[in-house]
C-alpha cells in the first residue's frame, strides 16, 4: 500500500512536471481540511505522510500554558501531565485523531483539496517556465477548438491562440503540426496561461532568423516590421558590414529562404526593404513597389509625412483596400498623406487663389455699426479677413474703440465665418446678429450723443464768459438807460429859450 501511494505521487509528479514534496503537502493539507470537517473542532489540526507505512496521520496539537484563556485550545501543566508526563509549560501537546473513521465524505474533500492544490502548483510551473519564453518561436500540435479560439499543445503544457491571433487565410485542424511564437502568458486565466500567435510580426522576424544565417549571427539586424496577417509584411533590414547586402541575403540564391518562409505562411507576400536612418529615404522604400516622385515632412513634432506621386503610380502606392500606405505608415513611424501629381497641383492652385483673391470689405460685416467702420478704415484695415488677423490690443489702439467695442466686433467676424461654413444659418443666429448690430448702433448713438453733450457744454461756457467788447458795450448800454430815466441824455445841447425860463 505505501509503495502504491509513493508510486502514485511520482508518477503525477513526472506527468505535471510538479516536485513529489508538493503533492505530499497537498495531501497533507487535504487531511488536516477532511479532519476538521469531520470531527468539528477547533484545534489547531496537523498532518504527517509517513513514506514507510504510506499512512497519513492526523493530530492536534495544543500549547502548554500557565493560565488557560481558551479551554478548546490550550491546555494547562497538570492536564499536558495527563497525556505526556514530559510536557513543560511553553511546549506543546499532540493528540492522535484517528483517521480510518472519517468516511467517505471526509475522503471526497480531500480529493477535491488535492486536485486544486496540484492544479495550483502546475499553473505555478507553466508560469515560471514561459514568461522567461515570451517572443520565442515554438511547434505545436493543434489539439482542439473551443469556439473561436483553437488549443494548441506545446508538448509540457497546453497554449490557447485566440481569433486575434489567427492568420486570416488559414484553417486549423486538429492534428496539424505549426509554428507559433508565444505572445503572452496570463497567469489569471481560467483555461490555458500561455497565449500563442500566428499574427503576431515577431513570428516573421524568428522565421527569417531560421533560414538567414546573416541575422542569426547579426550580421544583418531586421529595424522594423509590419504586417498584416495572412496577406502581407513589410520588412526593413540594415546590414552591419558594408559587403553584405541585406536584402539579398534574406531573398536567397533564386529567392529560396524568402520562398521558404512564404510557405511556412501559407503564402503571404513579403517586401523586404533596405532600412536608412534618412526618414525621406525611408518612407520612399517603404512605399514599394510604387515609385515615389517626393517627400515632404510637414510636421515632425507629429510626425506627418506627404507623399507625392505620379498619377499612375496612386493606386499601387495606396494598395488594395489602402494596405500599402497602411503598412508603409507603420514601418516607418510616421502618418503618412498619400497624394498624386494632379491632387498636389490642385491643391496648389487653390491655395494661389485664395492668396490672390480679394478680401471681403467690412461692410458685409454685421453687428458693427458704420462709425466703428468708419474708424477701421481710416486704420487701414479694409477687409474682414484682415480685421480677424488683429489682436484686442491692437484693435484698442484704434481711436475711439474700447474693450466693449473690441468684443463685439470680435463676436461679430465670429458670425460671419460661421455663415461661411453654415450657408443657412438657425433662425435663432439671426436674432443674435440683429442684437448685436442693434447693439453696436446704439453704442455709437451713445458715443454720438457723449460727444453732443461735450459740444454743448463747451457752448454753453462761451456763452457765460462774453468777451471784453461785449462787457463795454453792456456797460454803456447800462449807462445810457440810467440817464435817460434822469431826463439827461448824453449829448444833448440846451436851447436859449430853456435857458432864459430857467
């Protein structure tokens, strides 16, 4: 019977690739679990496999203290006595529990306590072993589907290829012998941890590795890599001694270790391309086979490329469904805007146009009355094109324009680019534009009657200080009147006959 039991657990240890001591614990645990169900205590419970009998003995153990707090636990110096006469206080105290009494419920949980604890330890070991492995090519054997995903066997541990990772254009059947490359492994997945690829670029790079010496060795490094699975992959390769050519090395004498390799996937079409560090030189190689007229960098903090070419060459450069330019993109590192001659030089003309073509004068302009035009004008800004490219400091610097007026003519140029967009503006912009020109007419009636009042004032101050003339006439004017009601007029001359009465 011993030898049965130790015979047993090697052999699932050779089958689980599992150490024999962890089975052993695993048991051990499973004994102490179907104990303390059956025998519903509280004790601290311990197990012991003995090799020799193959038995498994089950005890509980309790320390030795001076004063008991737990009576279910804890055994005081007289009680230890009863059971081992050799037991001091600070020791502890075991208790056979007998085992051929548990039944076979007791027997079905360790069972269960037993399968976990070797499943844990297996997914334990098929971690430790693959993650180190991630990115290493592999055979395999397809061993079943589970829905989309197909389940491959790597020989020590089972592998699960999700429908991601398929190649487009092929077909698994159980039985067929592949080449993957492990992507991933997923220590918390239920079914298989190790994740493998037939999509992945990497496969493509170890392929090439197998049959091309050059890159085994170094002499040829693979830069780059895209690829779309099943259909095709762009390869960029440098080599490290200038009397080695990288492409040819990888092509083969009569293309046979790049023949190889498109069998192996199942014939996907492989572009190799030399690699530059010169990103113009790079992206003109990158769009092959179509040939390249130029290309221009248009923003290298986003890394935006514009490719032109000629206008038989657009369709072959963008490739069936855009795969061309896509995989060219990737390659490369760079968004990549793919154009022919005719689209340039469109685009060209239309640009000239608007740079020759006459602004739009301000009186189109709603919501700004004709003053505050007036005023622009007499700035030298005639157009609405012109009056959008101004800054609020430099509209303040304008003669009676303010902060006020500055917000309503910028609300203003606002509306009429959004109408240019929105030829049919809502019912509800059109009020708007009519508050705002409302607005911006009774700002100028306002600034209008400001300027009314001031004049009038100033009227006003002239009329109250009459010049020195004026003060002269009033005086003489004054004296004038004062003697006449005296009956003495200035300048009058008595008669002799007024004399004599007198």
């Amino acid at each position: 019977m011993a030898n049965l039991l130790y015979q047993t657990i090697e052999q699932i240890s050779r089958e689980k690739h599992i150490e024999p001591e962890v089975i052993i614990a695993a048991i051990e645990d499973a004994m102490v679990v179907a104990a303390r169900k059956f025998y519903k205590t509280e004790e601290d419970l311990r197990a012991k496999f003995n090799p020799d009998s193959g038995q498994v003995d089950v005890f509980a153990v309790r320390p030795v203290v001076e004063e008991v707090t737990d009576p279910k636990k804890e055994f005081t110096l007289a009680e230890a006595k009863r059971i081992d006469p050799s037991a001091e206080v600070g020791g502890e105290v075991v208790i056979p529990k007998p085992t051929d009494v548990l039944g076979r419920i007791a027997a079905q949980t360790a069972k269960q306590v037993i399968m976990q604890k070797v499943r844990e330890a297996e997914r334990d070991t098929i971690y430790n072993e693959y993650n180190g492995r991630v990115g290493e090519l592999v055979n395999c054997v397809v061993k079943r589907t589970e829905g989309p995903d197909v389940i491959v066997d790597l020989g020590r541990a089972e592998a699960r290829m999700p429908k991601r990772e398929q190649s487009r254009l092929e077909t698994y059947n159980i039985g067929d012998r592949l080449r993957v490359v492990i992507r991933a492994v997923d220590r918390s997945a239920k079914g298989p941890q190790v994740i493998v690829s037939r999509a992945d670029p990497i496969l493509v790079q170890r392929l090439f590795e197998m049959e091309v010496p050059e890159i085994y060795d170094g002499t040829v490094q693979i830069r780059a890599a895209a690829r779309e699975a099943g259909e095709r992959t762009k390869i960029a390769v440098q080599s490290r001694d200038k009397d080695v050519d990288p492409v040819g090395a990888c092509v083969g004498m009569k293309g046979m270790r790049v023949q190889s390799i498109i069998r192996e996937l199942r014939g996907e079409k492989i572009d190799i391309i030399p690699y530059s560090e010169d990103t113009v030189t790079f992206a003109q190689k990158a769009l092959s086979p179509a040939k390249v007229t130029r290309v221009q960098i248009i923003d290298p903090e986003t890394r935006h490329l514009e490719i032109i070419v000629e206008d038989t060459q657009l369709s072959l450069a963008i490739g069936k469904k855009g795969q061309n330019v896509r995989l060219a993109s990737k390659l490369i590192g760079w968004n990549v805007d793919i154009k022919s001659e005719e689209e340039k030089r469109q685009e060209i003309e239309a640009q000239m146009a608007a740079m020759t073509a006459p602004g739009t004068p301000l009186s189109e302009l709603k919501g700004v009355g004709p003053k505050t035009i007036e005023r622009i004008e007499t700035h030298g800004v005639t157009t609405i094109e012109k009056l959008a490219d101004m800054t609020p400091e430099q509209l303040t610097e304008i003669p009676g324009i303010g902060d006020k007026m500055v917000e309503k003519i910028q609300l203003s140029v606002a509306a009429y680019f959004q109408s240019l967009e929105n030829p049919q503006p809502e019912t509800e912009s059109l009020e708007v534009l009519a508050e705002q020109e409302a607005a911006g007419d009774a700002g100028e009636q306002t600034e209008a009657a400001e300027q009314a009042v001031e004049a009038a004032d100033v009227a006003a101050e002239q009329i109250e200080a009459p010049t020195e003339a004026e003060e002269i006439t009033a005086a003489a004017a004054e004296g004038d009147t004062r003697n006449a009601e005296s009956g003495n007029l200035p300048g009058a001359v008595e008669t002799p006959e007024e004399g004599g009465k007198k």
